[in-house]
C-alpha cells in the first residue's frame, strides 16, 4: 500500500541470502515459499511481530489471502462460495483486512479477518462492491466502496462504512491508508493526493514540474509517501514531510514508486534499475538501496515495513515463479542525532542494544573511523 487497494504487486520456502549492507549492516533475504503446488505468491504487510500477508494461487485455480506466522503459512479462505480473496494490511493487533468474493455476486467485498473468522465489511447503501486497503491500530478500515452514485473513498468504524467528505463536501475518490491518529491519504478528483482528517484535508502537491502525486502510505507522523510524475513525465517516489515533497530519486532507472513508510521515516517500494530491471528498495537516512532478489530472481518489490526493519515484498525466483519474501535491515544510528532524546533505546543488533545514549555516540563515531 497505486497501492491500490491491492498493495500487492506481482512479484521452496525458508532460506536466507545476505545481500548488500548498509552502515555495515547486512541485509538478509527470506523466502515465504507458497501453497501446495503454487508457482505464486506476494506478500502486501507486516506488522511489529513478524505476522506477514498477502495472497498465494490455489493448484486448482483461483487465490486465496494468506498469512505466514511463526513459520507456517496459514490459508485465510474466503467469504462463503467466494473463489478469490487477498489480504491487504495487518495490525499488531493481529486483525487482518482485505477482499473477497461471494457466491452469487458480482463484486468483491471488503473483509476482515479477526480471530480465525471472515467478516464481510459491506458497501455503501445501493453498492455491490468495497475494497478494504489498510487497518490502524484502533480498528478503523479504510478503502473503496460503490452506490449508485459511484466509487467513493469510504472509512468503516464501530459497524459502519461512511463516505470520507471534506469540509466543502468534497468525496474522496479512494482511500489507501489510515495512520493510527486517523490520518488518511487518499485522492481527490482533479486536485491529486489529499492527507484527510476529521477536520482538515491538506493537498499534497506535486513534484517540480509535475502534474500529479498519487500517495499510498501515511506513518503515524503524518508523513507521506507514493509515487508522483515528474517534469519528463516519469514517475518518481516522493516522501511528503510537513507541506514539503521531495523525489526520493531512482536506482538508476527511469521510474520508482514507494509503497510504504515506518515511524523511523524508512520507506519501501520498487524502482527500475539502470539495466532496466525492477528491484525493491529501502531508503533511509537519503540513501537508497537496492535490495536484490532470490538468487536467480529477475525482479523484486517491497510493500510493507515494520519498526524493526523488517519489509515484507515480494521476488522472481530462479525457475520463473514468484514467492512472498521478507527482507530484514538491522536499524543502525548513523549520527550522534539518532541516539538523543532516548533514541539509543530502539537499535538492537548488530549495533545495540545500547544501556545509554553514550554507548550509542560511541558506536557512531567508531563507524566513522572504520571508513577513513
């Protein structure tokens, strides 16, 4: 989590490949592996135990949502009758939203899955069709539903779904994510991405000479991320930061888009590279990094990262098929600034655990000296 509501996109189980490193730091590649007899499978998030979902191809047809946690791979199902479903976010609370489809119908509905069960969201009054992108910590959902009147950015909360409107009265064309203060980001019709609240709706803007920015995650800082058109017309991900967008660049390639961004301010998406392949990437501290593929994989992308460095994603596998991976980049401090204000407290190894901002400082400036 455009993120598009799928927050997924296309990209034997259990082995980890160490890859480039940053700030000394080894970035590790773990393969999610699949359903029985399955060539496919993506993973859309990951919350700050580890859980992973997204979605795996049955053997005898159709996809069903899924869930890896704690070494198994768990079929989510789907709603009664229903041949298809996908789950799209996770929280550490462990409820798990998505879509399905129902016997007898012609549209996909909004679902939660909580407890072991399947909740069907509903629409709109007079709809027959909901997306649900993304869930916050307190529960609230949002995402796309249809009426009558069309397709609108909508919020489920306490048992209802309402359309998100602005203070003119303006509906929002979708929604794709909700931070835990309720922040939503999402799109207007003509005027691009929009960060909405109870009481404001704030346009994000646009990259230099640019014309539109599509947002597809939100931190709890209210920062923002997606992807947006730049002068020569490609698309570049962007972090929206307090009324200020900024490209975020490429890995050498012509176009980049970020899916999703932690409270640490590191951000995950995909970017082309400069012989053309699609790879995912973390940025952080202004740099971004190209974290590879499975060994033999053609392509990868990153759609969902926790506070701990883990990014759930997704890469080509040697034989063609593609499998639900998670990378885990160990959080560094790279300046003294990273261990003030009790910062020391949230890096583990290989750096810390560090007892005191002193110990952090000290491990920043031994780095430095190692690369003189």
């Amino acid at each position: 989590m455009t993120r598009t509501i799928l927050r997924l996109l296309a990209v034997g189980a259990g082995f980890a490949v160490a890859l480039s490193s940053l700030a000394s730091a080894q970035v590790s590649i773990l393969d999610l592996g699949t359903l029985p007899d399955s060539r496919y499978s993506v993973a859309g998030d990951i919350n700050d135990d580890g859980d992973v979902v997204g979605m795996a191809d049955l053997a005898s047809g159709g996809s069903h949502a899924v869930l890896w946690q704690n070494g198994s791979l768990i079929d989510l199902g789907t709603l009664p009758g229903g041949t298809i479903s996908w789950a799209n976010a996770i929280n550490n609370g462990e409820q798990i939203v998505g879509v399905s489809s129902l016997v007898f119908s012609s549209g996909d509905f909004a679902v939660v899955w909580q407890n072991g069960a399947i909740h069907n969201l509903g629409t709109l009054p007079g709809g027959n069709f909901s997306q649900a992108a993304d869930i916050n910590a307190r529960g609230q959902v949002v995402g796309v539903s249809n009426s009558p009147a069309g397709f609108f950015g909508v919020l489920w909360e306490a048992g209802t779904v309402r359309e998100l409107r602005t203070a003119s009265g303006e509906v929002l064309l979708y929604a794709e994510a909700i931070n835990d203060r309720g922040q939503v980001v999402g799109g207007l019709l003509g005027n691009g991405g929009v960060v909405w609240d109870a009481e404001t709706t704030i346009e994000l803007g646009t990259l230099p000479g640019g014309t539109l920015a599509a947002p597809r995650d939100i931190n709890n800082f209210g920062h923002v991320v997606g992807s947006a058109d730049t002068a020569t017309g490609a698309n570049h991900a962007f972090l929206w930061d307090d009324g200020t967008i900024i490209d975020l660049g490429t890995l050498g390639g012509d176009r980049s888009v970020a899916f999703a961004i932690n409270d640490h301010r590191h951000i995950v998406g995909t970017s082309r590279t400069a012989s053309g392949a699609e790879h995912a990437f973390l940025w952080r501290d202004g740099v971004m990094i190209d974290l590879g593929t499975l060994p033999g994989g053609a392509f990868s992308s990153a759609h969902g990262i926790n506070t701990h460095g883990q990014i759930a994603g997704s890469s080509g596998t040697a034989s063609g098929d593609t499998h639900a991976v998670v990378w885990t980049a160990p959080l560094v401090p790279v300046s003294k600034d990273d261990c003030k204000n009790g910062g020391y407290k949230r890096f583990g190894p290989p750096a810390g655990p560090f007892r005191n901002q002193g110990e952090c400082v000290a491990y920043v400036e031994s780095n430095a000296k190692s690369k003189r």
